[in-house]
C-alpha cells in the first residue's frame, strides 16, 4: 500500500507526525507533501501568482520520504501527484489536524481540502483532524487511524467520495458514529480594535454556534458524545432536487 500524506498545520505539526509513525507501521511506501508552514482556513486555494518551491526533507526517524513546500496544502497535493510521486498512491490522509473540522468548517479547512484535491484526481482520500485545542494526545488519534485505513482499503470509497473524520481528545474507544455535517456557523467573528496609530483594525477570531448539535446525526453531536464522527462528503455539490425545481419554472431547452 502507498500513502501520501499533508496537512494545513505545516510538516512539523506533531500531527502529521504521529499521523506519519502510523501510516508507516501498515503502508509499503509513504510519502508526505506538506506546507513549509501553517497554512490552516485557507480552504481550497491554489498558487497561480508564482512559481512553487519543494525541498526534500528528511525525516529523523522511520521509512518515509518527505517534501516540504511553500505553498497551500492542495498545492501540496497536486504537487505530489504530478510531479513528485513516481506513480499514484492508494491513498490520500490528510491531517492529523489542530482542532476540529465540523460542520461547515469543511469549507475553509485546508485539511479537507488536501484530501479533496486527492478526489479530484481519483485518488480515495481521508481527512481527520483531533477535536480539541489544548492537552493534546494525537497519538490516540493515530491509533485510531492505523486500525481504520486497512478497513477502507478492504473497502474502497465510491468515486468521488471523501471520508471527514474527528477524533476525541484523548479517545477512549467509545465507539464511531457514521454522521452528516452540522449546520454550524461562527458569531462574534471579529474584534474590533485600534493600533498604537489610531487606526481601526479587525482581527478575525470567532465561537462556533451549531444549529443543530442535539441531533444525534450529526458530527457535532458525535464529538460532544466522545464519538468518531466519520461523515462521507461528495465533490459534487449540486442540488439535483433543486435542479429539477427550477427546470419548472425556468425556460429552459
């Protein structure tokens, strides 16, 4: 089996690094393209405006082989499966990412969207990320992993198919729930303040309000329970309901 593997916390995230121990324990070939630095809510942004750069890195210890880029974590991705990876993997992981990606979170997180750069290219992709933000233990979640990725192997996503997961704090082997994303959004997203020049600046902060996190199905609710919330996420977005709604009262041909 062969593996590649980023994140949007950069190649010396502890994450990725227990992430990495991990899949080197069940994997032939693993490979890791990551950013050079925390590129963490930039979503699926891509380098257009100039050239990218990869240096080989060289980890201390285990069998992978890394490269560290200047760029997002899809960069890293599409770097890795087109120029850098001598044939494709079976698998792309994304993670272990810094707190969790819940909900619409999906949406700004680089970390989904390393994986969702992996579905665009036909590779079966996962992202996980450690629900939590201090007294962290990413090696539960790398154990958690470890026994999980052989089960999708055995079990091949359908195409187009990413698989979100979250992952207690310190997990307990409670036990996985299959969820669907929350509707959640941030309020309170901005603090206003003044620099030392009298000039008006926002800084970007934000808490999490989940609309529904009673609802046992979601991936919210899943986490709040101590569960691995795993959501299958499609690349295609479109309403097709919706669609043929509006084809009754749109002209169309």
């Amino acid at each position: 089996m062969r593996i590649l593997i980023s994140n949007d916390d950069g190649i010396y995230a502890d994450g990725i690094g227990e992430l990495r121990k991990a899949m080197e324990q069940i994997a032939d070939e693993v490979y890791v393209v990551a950013p050079d630095r925390e590129r963490s809510a930039c979503g699926h942004g891509i380098t257009v405006t100039r050239p990218l750069r990869a240096k080989v890195h060289k980890f201390k210890s285990g069998k992978a082989k890394g490269w560290v880029v200047d760029g997002t974590p899809a960069d890293c991705i599409k770097l890795g499966l087109e120029s850098i990876l001598e044939g494709p993997p079976d698998l792309v992981v994304s993670g272990i990412n810094l707190g969790p990606n819940l909900g619409t979170d999906v949406l700004y997180s680089g970390t989904v969207s390393a994986a969702f750069e992996g579905v665009i290219n036909h590779v079966p992709a996962i992202a996980v990320s450690l629900a939590a933000w201090e007294d962290l233990d990413y090696k539960a979640a790398a154990e958690f992993m470890k026994e999980f990725v052989p089960l999708v192997m055995a079990n091949p996503l359908d195409p187009g198919i990413l698989l979100n997961i979250n992952i207690p704090n310190r997990y307990d082997g409670r036990g996985i729930r299959i969820t669907r994303l929350a509707r959640r959004r941030y309020i309170k997203c901005f603090d206003k303040r003044v620099d030392p020049r009298g000039k008006i600046y926002f800084w970007m902060a934000g808490e999490p309000y989940n609309l529904d996190e009673d609802d046992p199905e979601t991936d919210a609710a899943a986490i709040n329970d101590g569960f691995v919330s795993i959501t299958p996420l499609h690349l295609d977005l479109t309403d097709y309901a919706y669609r043929k709604k509006m084809a009754g009262w749109l002209p169309t041909k």
